[in-house]
C-alpha cells in the first residue's frame, strides 16, 4: 500500500465491559500492522478497569496507541441547563481531536456516542466511517435514535454487527444501507490455560464443596434480568436446599438486588462477589452458568462460560448464535419460572450448538476486522 491507513476508534470509557474489550483487542492485534495505524481515543479519564490497567501497562497511553480527553464538561451546575452545555463541549472535544487525527476511517463503538462524534467527523468529512453495534439498537429512542438513524442512512456509516439476529434487528429499527458481521473474538487457548479443577475454583472463592452453585456474570444492570432469578430462588433451594446463587459484576442495581433477596429471605443464598480480575474460576466453581437477560448482542460471558465446560441455561434474549456447546439450554421467551427452575437443575441436559468455537477465534477476528477495514477503503479510493 502506499500509506498506512489512519483508523480512529472512538468509545466512551475503558470501563469493564464487553465494548471496551474487543475494542482493546483490536489495538493490541493491529498496533505496529504494515497496513493500519490504529488508535484509540476515548472521552472519560483513566481508571482502575481492567483494561485501563493494560492500556498502561502496555504503554499505550505514552506511545499515543490510546488518548484520553478527559470528560471536558460545562462548569454550569444548574441541572437542567448544564446537559445542552455539556454536549456541545463534548462535541467540541471530539472535533477537535477529529481535526488532529485526520484519520481516513472513524469507527464508533456504542451507537449513542454518534450523538456526540457525528458533528465533527462530518466537519472533518471523514472518508470511510464504522459504527459497532454492542447492544439492542431497540434501546435508543428520540433525538439519539434520529440521528443514528441519520447516521446509517444518509451519512455513510457502516454497522458492524455481532450475530445474524442483531443484524435483522437493527436493519429494521436503522434502516441502515450497508452492514458487516463481525463477531467478537476470544482466545479460547488463553482462557483453558487458566482453568483450575472444581474443587481449586471453590476454594479461592470460598465456596463450600457441598453447594449447588449458580453463576452470573456480568454488570448488575437491568437488561440481566437478575431480579427474575433471585424470584426462583425459593423454588430452587426447595429442591437444593444447599443452594449458592453468585453475582460476579458490579452496577446500578445492587442494593434493589439484595432488598429483593431479603424481602424473600433467600440472602444467605446469595453471594455479591463484585469484579473480579479472572472470572474463570466462577464458572468452574459453578453447577449451572446462568443468563437470564432480556436482551444480548453476543456476550462474551457466555463464550467464556461454555469454554471452561459449564452447563448454561440462557433466555430466549441471548442470540442462538453464542451456543457453541451442546450443554447450553436456551429457554423459550414464554417460559414458565417452573421450566426454568427444571432446566436449572436438569444436569443431564444435551442439546446442539450452532456456531463453533472457530467461528469466535480471537485470530479470525482479528483478521476479519482488517480485512473489512481494507475492503471499504479500497472501494472508497476506486471511487475517488
């Protein structure tokens, strides 16, 4: 090629999230690449993710690999003021940093930060631009959902999609004119090599060996659903009453959790462990990996399960997709909680994947999202 493609990928935060992963991977598989010069910038300061923690530790905050802006915000206090001035600083920021760049592809990662960065890559006139698409595009709703709408129909963006059911979903709800899948990658191999027997898991997290554990993981947000599974709580322990429920995330949701959990006195059942580092001990502490959620894009939770030999049941808002095992149960949308209640105690259950480990490999991935990167800006300089 005769120059390195500039790519520029915006998210919000590095926060502990699926987005925020794949969207480090992406910087780790393409960063020194012979064809693509890919960075990274992102609203919010540093934190103590995770990720933001490998971001430093790879140096990629002083190499200019990843830029922070800070969340430059209005001084105004008065609240129902303050928001208008805030994203008009917001957009700013990300114009600015458009400005700077001059990439020749942008690639937005969650659909609501269009709200902010479409002003200034259209200032900009970006040539070729990408939007990820990490959740249910049904979430978003007025001024936000007209202009993702804008942004799909008629200002040139590409969605990038996760699974064939969120491509359908969101056809429909963007009306968008071109798409891709691009499912999310996982080192399979990097996972089994943290794998520690049953008895091992239990230990580190304090588990007693007798218990019937069941494991959630993930943000303690509305979407999971948490609340329905605490409700089967008392049937469970009836037919298990050495019955263990454990909560592996942190969120919003936390004190109406454990407020429903004593309200049916089942809290001794229950276990908030918060974030933890390395979640492959929960899942081969657990009987049972549990996904209860109203709606999935492509968890990479449930990947991650199904790779260290858990037995899953999952709603029928989790794409058929991410079942890459035949020990995954996916329950009908109107299961009864009784159903449910059998399937998660069902330890001879067998049923069929659809995709394969291959078709989730981090390489593929990887290789994938350079190849549509060179697809689209190829057909881009043929036009010019």
């Amino acid at each position: 090629m005769d120059k390195k493609i500039k790519v520029m990928a915006m998210i919000w935060s590095m926060g502990n999230g699926g987005a925020q992963k794949v969207v480090l991977q992406n910087a780790i598989a393409l960063h020194r690449d012979k064809d693509i010069e890919f960075k990274i910038y992102v609203f919010n300061p540093p934190t103590d993710s995770i990720y933001d923690r490998t971001i430093r530790k790879l140096c990629y905050d002083a190499d200019g690999t990843v830029t922070y802006l800070g969340y430059p915000k209005s001084r105004i206090k008065t609240k129902f003021i303050r928001g208008p001035f805030n994203l008009s600083i917001a957009r700013t920021a990300w114009a600015d940093a458009i400005r700077r760049e001059q990439p020749d592809i942008v690639h937005v990662h969650i659909d609501e930060l269009l709200y902010e960065v479409l002003p200034g890559i259209e200032e900009a006139d970006v040539p070729v631009r990408f939007d990820s698409l990490h959740s249910d595009p049904r979430r978003y709703k007025g001024r936000k959902l007209h202009l993702i709408r804008k942004a799909f129909q008629d200002d040139g963006f590409i969605a990038l999609c996760l699974t064939n059911m969120q491509q359908g979903i969101a056809k429909e709800y963007y009306g968008f004119k071109h798409s891709e899948i691009l499912r999310n990658g996982l080192d399979f191999d990097k996972i089994r090599s943290r794998i520690v027997s049953r008895e091992e898991s239990r230990k580190m997290l304090d588990i007693p060996a007798e218990a019937y554990v069941f494991a959630c993981v993930g943000r303690l947000q509305p979407v999971k659903n948490y609340p329905f599974l605490i409700r089967l709580l008392p049937q469970l322990i009836r037919r298990k009453p050495k019955t263990l429920m454990i909560f592996a995330g942190e969120g919003e949701q936390l004190p109406e959790l454990k407020k429903l959990a004593q309200s049916l006195g089942v809290m001794e059942h229950i276990r908030f462990i918060g974030q933890q580092s390395d979640v492959v001990p929960v899942y081969r502490a657990a009987d049972v990996f549990c996904m209860s959620s109203t709606s999935e894009s492509s968890p990479l939770v449930l990947l991650e399960a199904q790779a260290c030999g858990c037995r899953c049941v999952i709603s029928n808002g989790v794409p058929e997709e991410s079942i890459i095992t035949d020990r995954v149960c996916r329950m009908a949308a109107d299961a009864a909680e009784e159903e449910w209640v059998t399937a998660l105690l069902d330890d001879g259950f067998t049923g069929t994947h659809t995709l394969s480990e291959a078709d989730y490999s981090l390489d593929f991935a990887n290789k994938r999202l350079k190849s549509i990167y060179l697809k689209y800006w190829n057909e881009y300089n043929e036009k010019s």
